[in-house]
C-alpha cells in the first residue's frame, strides 16, 4: 500500500498543478506582473514530476497514467469552468475560454511528459555508457583469454614435440638393445658351433 502510494502520489500531484494552472490569469505571457514567473514554476514543476514517472512508473505506464492525468483534469476543469462561468469570467465566448483553459492543462501536461522523455532519453545514455563498458571489459577479456588460449596451444604442442622427442629416443635405444642381443646371440650361437665342432673333432 505504501509502494502504491509512493508512486502514484505524484501523479496526482501533477493533477493538482495541472488544475491550479485553472485559477491564473488567463493572459498566458504577461510580463508586466509576476503571471509568467508563476506559469515557469509550475511548467518546472510539471516537468519535475514527470521525470519522477518516469523513473517510478516506467515509459510506458507512466506515459499512459500522464496521458490520463491531462484527460481527467482537462475534463474537471471543463465542467468548472461551465458550473463556474461567473467566477473565471468566461459567461462571455465560453467556446474559446474553454479552448483556452484546455490548452493550458494541455501544455502543462505535455511539460510532464517532456519530464519523462529528458529522464528515458538520460537513462537511455547510461545504460548506453554501461553496456560499452562491459563491451570493453568482454573485449579485453576475450583478448586475455585468446592470449592464454595461445600460450596454453603452443605449451601443448612443445610437449607433444617432447613426448614425441622421448618416444623416438626410446624407440631407437630399444632398437639398438635388440640389434645388439641379436648381434650376441650370434656370437654366442657361433661359438657354441665352434665348441662343438672342436669337441667332436677330439673324439
């Protein structure tokens, strides 16, 4: 309940500042009383409360609950407005003081959403600046690991060169133990001929 209040308790807020717009004077940009400075307050404030949306609610959400904001309020006013002609002097062209009311709301509407647009486009950058430092990071990774991948390749090949190196030595001692007990047993063979002969020859 607390969550849901935080996050739509600004919503309704821009709601009130939208609908406060309603009890300015309608001269939109009058420079010779303090009317302008009060519609830049307000418009920043419109604006702040949209970047909060924003960052709470989410583009999508936030842009619809705004967007519903500025149709309810817009709506409410109109029906003051009509009820309370006398109070906002509209009992003359109520037509256009409508049109008027209702583009007011509508501008200080479409400041909340710029609010949000300014925070999604910011955010945006960040996780941009994010994902490129991990890009840089996988990239240096990748570039230690191709490296150690390389070191651990030609490691492996000079051992086979070894193993192989050994295999053939032995290969070959083997070899020349075997010629050399052939060479013996000959001998051997040959001189128990000869033994045999000379023993045959005494008798």
């Amino acid at each position: 309940m607390k969550k849901f209040l935080t996050k739509y308790s600004v919503p309704v807020l821009l709601g009130l500042l939208i609908f406060a717009s309603d009890f300015l004077n309608p001269s939109l940009f009058n420079f010779g009383d303090r009317n302008f400075a009060v519609w830049f307050v307000l418009s920043l404030l419109c604006f702040a409360c949209g970047w909060y949306i924003n960052r709470s609610l989410g583009w999508q959400l936030g842009g619809k609950v705004v967007f519903a904001v500025i149709v309810a309020v817009t709506l409410i006013s109109i029906a003051i407005i009509v009820f309370f002609n006398e109070y906002f002097a509209t009992f003359e062209l109520l037509t256009e003081n409508l049109i008027l009311f209702s583009l007011r709301n509508i501008t200080l509407g479409a400041m909340g959403i710029f609010g949000m647009s300014i925070q999604e486009v910011v955010s945006g950058e960040k996780e941009a600046l994010i994902l490129r430092e991990k890009v840089k990071v996988l990239e240096a990774t990748a570039a230690d690991s191709k490296k150690e991948a390389e070191l651990l390749l030609r490691e492996a090949q000079l051992k086979a060169e070894k193993i192989i190196s050994d295999s053939e030595a032995t290969a070959k001692n083997i070899t020349l133990k075997k010629e050399r007990i052939e060479q013996e047993l000959k001998e051997f063979i040959q001189t128990e001929r000869e033994l045999l002969k000379r023993y045959e020859d005494l008798k």
